[in-house]
C-alpha cells in the first residue's frame, strides 16, 4: 500500500535545505520580550498554600487561588523559569475539550460525556474572560480548529464520525466539509475532507500566555521564586514541607503541578511517561504566499493519522508545523538532550512541503521538542496524599494549555474538601492504569508506535494489538 499522502516523497531531498538557518529552540521562548525571572528562594517560607511548578498547571493554580480568596497565601516555586517547558514549547491550541478530544470522552466517559463537554466549553469561556481581564498579550484567537482528512479512509471516517456526533446531540458547532469546502477553507492538495470545530478551539501564543499568567499572580499577590526546585515533600506538624536547594516552605496546603517531571508523591510516577514532540517553525509568509494558502480564517488544523501533524499560524503570519514522531525515551528519562532532533526536523520539512507544495522556498527561523506528560487514557487525573494536604494533577497529554485550568480547580477543590461537580466526575475521581517498569513499558510502546503507522499505511486498519489495546482501554499518543 501507498504511504499517507503527508508522508510521500523523499525527506532527506533538497526540503532539508529549508532548515539550513533554523535555531534550535523555542519561537514561542526566543522572544525579546522574556519576563524577567523572579529571584530565587534563600530561608524559610511559610504560606497557606504552595504550589511546585511554574507551567499553566501552577499558574493557574495560583492565580485562582488568590481569586477565591484574596487573603489566602500563595507561594509557587519554579525550577527554572515560568513557562520554560511545555507551557512555552507547545502549538498555542486551547482547546475546550477536557479529554483529550470528543472521541476519547465519548469512549471512556459516555454518561458523563455531556457534562465533560459543558463543562470544558465553560473553562475555555474563563480562560478567554482571563485573558481580558488581566490584560495578558498573548495573541487570543478564537478562530477554531479543522481535523483533515488527507486519505480516503480517514474522509470516510470523518463524515461516519460527524453522523454519530449529531445522533447523540455532540455535534453543536461543528460542521462536515467535503474536499471543496475544505480547500476553500485552507488549500493543500492533500485535503480530500475535514470536520470544522468552529468555537471549541482558540489559537493563542503559548510563552506570552504563561508570562501573562505569571504577571497577573504577582499583581494578586502570589510570591514567586523561580530557579528553585522543590527537592523533597514530608509532613510537618497539621501542614508540609519543602525543601528547596537554599531554604524551605512550610505550607497548610500543596498543589503539585510538576507534569512530567518527577513528582514529589513518588507513587504518582508509574502514571506518566515522557513523549518527546517536535515542532518547526517557518519565516513570516508574504501576503502572495498566503493567498496562495488561502488560509483566511486562520483556524488551526490538525491531520487525522494516528501519527498526525498539527498546524497554525501565528500572529506574524508565520506557519508553525509540527507532530507525527513521538519519541519515547527508554527508562522515562527527562533530558535536554532529547528537545532537539535533527532526523525528526528533516522528516516534517518533508511532509510540510508535501502538504503545501505552493510554499517551495520558503524556509524555517525555529525548530524544537520538548516532553509532553503522557498517560494511558490520554487526559488528566486528579489526586490526593498526606491526608488530603497534597493535591496532584498529571497526564495531560499535549492538550493541556486550556484544561490546565480546570485541573487547576480540581485540585483546589479537592484541597478544600469540597464535593463540587468537578471532584464528582468519574474522570477525577478515578485514575488510569499505570505503565509497566522497563523493559516491558519501552517494549508495549514501541510496539504500539510500530502498530499505529501501520494502521495508517493499510487504510486505518488495526491489528490485534491495538485491537487489545482499544479494549483495555490503553494506549499511547502525543
């Protein structure tokens, strides 16, 4: 069988030249306007609640924390800088969805999947309020999203997907296009279809987001010390404490918002695992290259491959392009190491040019990677420890830039010992399963990787391992 049609042509051809003058870092981060970091802890702190981690998770957590209450004291710690990770390396898609997309909700929570999807329309209405509200620059476009199909399969797939949302009444704001209506709407030659998702997806630049929301903190009150890792959690008398590398925080309340990195509740560990994602980054398009793109509407577009590319454009017209590889390093390490992959850059270009063969000549200012915290259902879960003084949330999964805030709310919840619609979801209150040691982790996901592009390769057919898989309710993405 033919390869996909993104996935077609050589990829160590003369499209590598387009990467010649590319840095290897963030677009988002490479930016003159970086905030400057806060000083870092040295003593002891005491406040009412800490937060570890500096990404959206911690500044969300933080932010409306001083917003239930203004009195209360929050402390967040940061081990580099506010948004350096995730939070700052991303696609910039804030999708309204808490679970990881309609289709994986639908599958795991049907008879919540209602109040799932209002609730995650309602989240992505307070982050756009937030933004508003605490002045934050960071280019909030609700434009939507558009899945394409770029295979007959996948056409046919999308249109039998559409049909079942309308069914079960999921389908509000959402249209079907055929390859007309989708090429009017962006023109690649690839695009045979695409489902139109016109309000439950803004496109936003993910570093201004997190430098925004660490502003508006400090403007609330929130003290921030960043380039302090926090290094060990115990108990300590009715509350905890932190040790950091030249001092301590005390604290009645924690909230871990570390991810991917280690938690400070070693038991949480077994439920995530490091996938690296990498993106490009073009030069700003000129206005004849972006007509010849058609791209008017500016939504963001995603392809409907099991490994599948994502794609937007940001403020400056630029296109950013990434996806397809998802790189699991054996054992989980966490590496700086592994945010840059000269082999992955070079097969996207290819595929970037395949998909838009109008844009020949154009070339790359950025490329990156970075870790994304993955989890066998795909979506956050919740949790507690100490006696309900520690909350976690974990496992977001690449789509977590708009349901951080509601794992914000979780775990203040959950902190509060409040039973509120959140903490009774069946999504909060239950986990998934956790990932084997190594080898056997390494060795299912290798074999899952290897399944998934076959199954993209013979018309989206999958074999009896992922047929398993589906049936455990397991899986592996990005």
């Amino acid at each position: 069988m033919a390869p996909s049609a993104m996935t077609r042509g050589n990829h160590r051809n003369h499209w590598t030249k387009s990467l010649s003058d590319a840095q290897p870092v963030s677009y988002w981060l490479d930016d003159p306007g970086k905030p400057h970091p806060e000083p870092a802890l040295t003593g002891a702190e005491t406040c009412d609640l800490l937060v570890v981690g500096g990404g959206y998770s911690g500044l969300w957590t933080a932010l409306i924390a001083k917003e239930r209450d203004p009195r209360r004291e929050v402390v967040l710690l940061e081990g580099r800088e506010a948004g350096w990770a995730a939070s700052g390396r991303n696609g910039g898609f804030c999708a309204a969805s808490l679970t990881h997309g309609l289709a994986n909700g639908l599958a795991r929570w049907p008879d919540e999947i209602k109040k799932l999807e209002e609730l995650g329309a309602r989240n992505l209405d307070a982050i756009e309020a937030a933004v508003a509200r605490y002045s934050v620059d960071c280019d909030f476009e609700r434009t939507g999203e558009i899945d394409v199909a770029t295979e007959p399969h996948q056409a046919a797939e999308l249109r039998e997907w559409h049909e079942e949302l309308e069914g079960a009444g999921l389908a509000g704001g959402t249209e079907f296009l055929d390859a007309d209506a989708v090429r009017e709407q962006v023109d690649s030659p690839t695009f045979l279809a695409g489902l139109h998702d016109r309000r439950g997806v803004a496109m936003l630049h993910p570093a201004k987001l997190a430098w925004g929301l660490k502003r508006a903190c400090l403007r609330l009150g929130v003290r921030v010390y960043e380039h302090t890792p926090a290094l060990a959690l115990k108990s300590y008398g009715a509350g905890m404490a932190v040790r950091t590398p030249y001092g301590s925080v005390r604290a009645r309340r924690v909230a871990l918002a570390t991810n991917i990195f280690p938690n400070l509740v070693k038991r949480v560990r077994a439920y995530t695992v490091p996938v690296y994602d990498y993106a490009l980054m073009t030069e700003p398009l000129t206005a004849d290259q972006l007509a010849a793109v058609g791209w008017k509407n500016r939504q963001g577009l995603g392809d409907s491959a099991n490994q599948f590319h994502y794609f937007r454009l940001s403020a400056d017209n630029r296109i950013l392009w990434g996806g397809y590889d998802a790189i699991y390093p054996y054992g989980g390490r966490v590496r700086a190491e592994y945010d840059d992959r000269p082999e992955t850059y070079a097969k996207l270009a290819g595929h970037f040019f395949t998909c838009f063969p109008q844009l020949e000549g154009v070339r790359f200012t950025h490329a990156w990677g970075g870790a994304i915290d993955t989890c066998s259902r795909f979506s956050a879960f919740f949790g507690t420890a100490h006696q309900g003084r520690v909350a976690y949330a974990a496992g977001y999964t690449g789509l977590g830039v708009g349901a951080t805030r509601f794992g914000a709310d979780v775990m203040l919840d959950l902190l509060a010992g409040e039973r509120t619609e959140r903490t009774e979801l069946e999504m909060v209150r239950k986990k998934p399963l956790p990932f084997p040691p190594e080898p056997f982790a390494w060795t299912g996901i290798a074999l899952t990787k290897w399944s998934l592009a076959r199954a993209d390769a013979h018309g989206g057919r999958r074999n009896l391992w992922l047929k398993a898989m589906d049936r455990l309710g397991l899986g592996f993405d990005s």
